[in-house]
C-alpha cells in the first residue's frame, strides 16, 4: 500500500489558523494551540456580538431622542405613543437622525404628535 503525506494540508491548515489570528498579542498570534483557543473564542463573540450591536443601536437612538424631545415638553415614551397614535411611520433610526441633523423637521414633527 503507497504511504500518504498529508504534510501540505497540514501547513495550509495552521497557515489559515495563523493568518486569522495575525493581529493578536503575545502567543495567540504565532503558537498554534493558543492561536487555535484565540480564533475559537474570536468567532463565539463575533457571532454574539453582531447580535448585541441590534440592541446597542437600538439604546443610542433611544437616548437621543429622550434628550431631543425633553427640551420641547415631551418625554420619550410620550414621544412614542405620540408617534403611533398620529400613524407616523418612522423607525426610531430615522427619527434619530432627523433630530440630530434637521433639528427643524423634527420640531415640525413633535408639533403634529403635540396636537
């Protein structure tokens, strides 16, 4: 039976494993049993983490425009109650935006959910 080297797939393999752990520090980056625990635990918070960022988002836009619609008598849950009883279908993205760059279009918003 003809002997088989897998000496090449063997290098490539720990080739990719090294150049997705290039840029870590210390041994993660160059030994390959800690470059292959770094990569594992790099793919689990990446996976979490865009996940995690939907929400983040979703807490930024909240937070401006809590801190928009105070100064104009309003507080965020009123603003929102306000947003859906006029039929006003704007997501907070947008909203948020609109009260950070066009701080007029938002007030002409806020002045048709205060009717």
């Amino acid at each position: 039976m003809p002997r088989v080297t897998r000496g090449t797939q063997h290098v490539k393999r720990r080739k990719n494993l090294l150049k997705k752990t290039k840029g870590m520090m210390w041994g993660r980056k160059s030994k390959i049993r800690l470059a292959r625990v770094a990569e594992l635990k790099a793919g689990k918070y990446a996976y979490r983490d865009r996940r995690v960022k939907k929400r983040t988002f979703r807490q930024l836009w909240q937070v401006r425009l809590n801190a928009a619609v105070r100064p104009l008598g309003l507080s965020y849950s009123r603003f929102m109650d306000g947003i859906h009883k006029a039929g006003i279908e704007l997501d907070r993205k947008i909203l948020s935006t609109l009260a950070k760059d066009q701080p007029q279009v938002f007030e002409a918003i806020v002045a048709h959910i205060k009717k």
